[in-house]
C-alpha cells in the first residue's frame, strides 16, 4: 500500500505541475481524453494542439500525455481507431502506438478490467479453483454477509453497525493476494483465502472464509494448503505499478513469514494451521470484543 500511495503521490504532482504549464501556455484549452474523434471538432483541435505542445516538452509532460490518453482508451472514452496517423510526426505516431500496444497487451494478458484487479495469480488443486475476484464474485461474497451478519461478526471479530461498513470491510479489489475459492465441478463461489501484507514487505497475514454449508469437507485446508505452498515455492507474483497507467512491474512476492491470529476458541482454526506448520508464538488477551464480551486469542506463524 505504501508503493501504491507513493505513485499516486507522484502521478498527482506530474498533473498539478503540467496542469501549470498548460494554463500558463494555452489557458483557453484542455486535453481531453474525448479528443480524438471528428478531426472537424473544436475538442479534437484543441487535443491535438496540446498533445503536440507538451510531447514536445519531453519528461513529466510524456507521462502526463501518457496517463490521459492511455486512460482514455481503458474507459472507451477514446476512440483509437478514429486516430489519423498524417496529424502526427514519426515520434508521435511512434508514441500513440506503443500506448495501444501496451493497452492491447494487457487486454490479453489480464482482460479488459486489468486495472482494477492486481491479483494476476490463477491456480487450482483437485477440487477448487483460486482465481482473482471479479466484480460478480465480490458482490457475491458482500450478498453472503449481508444476509448472514452474524457469519460477519464472527469471521470479523467485531459488531456490525451498519451495512455500509460490511460492504466496505469485503472488497476485495486492490489485493493482490486475495483468493475466491471457486468449486470445480459446480463453478459456485465456497469462500476466500488470502495473504494480506501488514509489515516491512515480509511479514503477511493469512486468512480464509468457507461459506457455512461448505464447511467441515476439507476445503478449507485444501485452499490453504495450496496457497501456503505457492509462497513456500516462491510462486506467488505481484503486480506492481508504476508512475505510468497500464505500465506495470511484476515481482515475486518477497514473503518470508505468515501470521494467523486466531480466537482461542476457534479450535478448528488452530487444527487447521498446525496441521499446515504453523508454530504458536503468542497469546493475545481481549483480542476481539463482540456484544460487550472479550475474547482472546493466539497467535502462529510459518516461517516460508
């Protein structure tokens, strides 16, 4: 998270500094990620006439034209195909291509939403799918615990006070390592597992959910198991970003210790982890606090 508030820190101070130039310049105009549509259209001209100005500026000013048009052509504001090759020199012809090559590329290698969804992991045992969530599959997983607050308190360790706050603590987009668990033979959605990073990029959390009438088949154990495994064989890829929209860093995740913090009286979950290796390190007095009463809990950790 510390990554991702440091490039949009940086994308933001690249935009308020070009903004600057081009109020200074042209303060009659705007780029517009509509532009390029009718060559005859004032928002055309006026793009065009931009474009032109700050590719000639080189530096901040490509990431700037970078960032609006490539996101321009994510949301379909941006109609690449209406692009007139003649309007532009070499360079910036050469420009506009690699942008929608890089567009195309990540269309193919993530699909048409791959900005919105960093888990680019995919993988499965013998009964269940762990694939990266989906608009649909997290609206799903948000439904369950709508319907089942009680299933939220306990899995979250805390009161519900409104259904605001379970939409919220559900989302799973901008997790690169948050799993659905998707049953193989039926495609249906059974729960979630995932590595959450909490410390020094080393340190994560581990977690998982099965929905209620899935529970006590070994899925639980099953989705873990595979996705411990694929941190211990260092298989586990990140997505990261970078100051430039669509353009993207990928790194094997630097993990080297999981955490589960458990309710002491959560005995299925302690079976669980010691089975998988977990070793108790701790105790945690008043860990949760649900309906005025407190709860410990324990702590246990995989060295990977």
């Amino acid at each position: 998270m510390d990554n991702q508030k440091n490039i949009e820190e940086q994308r933001t101070e690249i935009d308020e500094k070009v903004d600057a130039i081009i109020l200074e310049k042209y303060p009659d105009k705007w780029l517009s990620q509509y532009g390029f549509w009718d060559p005859a259209s004032e928002s055309h001209q006026n793009t065009l006439i931009l474009f032109k100005y700050l590719y000639s500026l080189g530096g901040d000013a490509h990431i700037y034209l970078w960032n609006r048009l490539i996101a321009g052509i994510i949301h379909r504001n941006l109609d690449v195909s209406s692009v007139s090759k003649e309007e532009f020199s070499d360079d910036e012809w050469r420009f506009i291509e690699s942008l929608i090559r890089q567009h195309a590329e990540n269309v193919s290698k993530w699909g048409e939403n791959y900005t919105q969804y960093d888990n680019i992991n995919n993988f499965s045992s013998e009964r269940l799918s762990l694939i990266p969530w989906t608009s649909e599959l997290n609206k799903e997983y948000i439904n369950h615990f709508l319907k089942e607050i009680k299933e939220y308190e306990s899995f979250f360790g805390m009161d519900c006070n409104n259904t605001s706050q379970i939409a919220q603590d559900c989302l799973q987009s901008y997790r690169p390592l948050s799993f659905a668990i998707i049953l193989k033979d039926s495609n249906e959605l059974i729960g979630e597992t995932a590595l959450q990073l909490i410390k020094n990029d080393a340190l994560y959390n581990l977690e998982y959910y099965i929905f209620p009438e899935y529970r006590k088949r070994g899925y639980a154990y099953e989705a873990v198991s595979l996705l411990i495994n694929k941190a211990v064989r260092r298989e586990l890829i990140i997505r990261k970003e970078t100051v430039k929209v669509g353009v993207y860093e990928e790194e094997i995740a630097p993990i080297k210790c999981i955490e589960a913090k458990i309710r002491s009286s959560n005995t299925a979950s302690i079976r669980l982890v010691e089975k998988l290796g977990f070793e108790k390190t701790g105790v945690l007095p008043f860990y949760e606090k649900r309906q005025g009463s407190y709860y410990d809990g324990v702590t246990y950790h995989f060295i990977v």
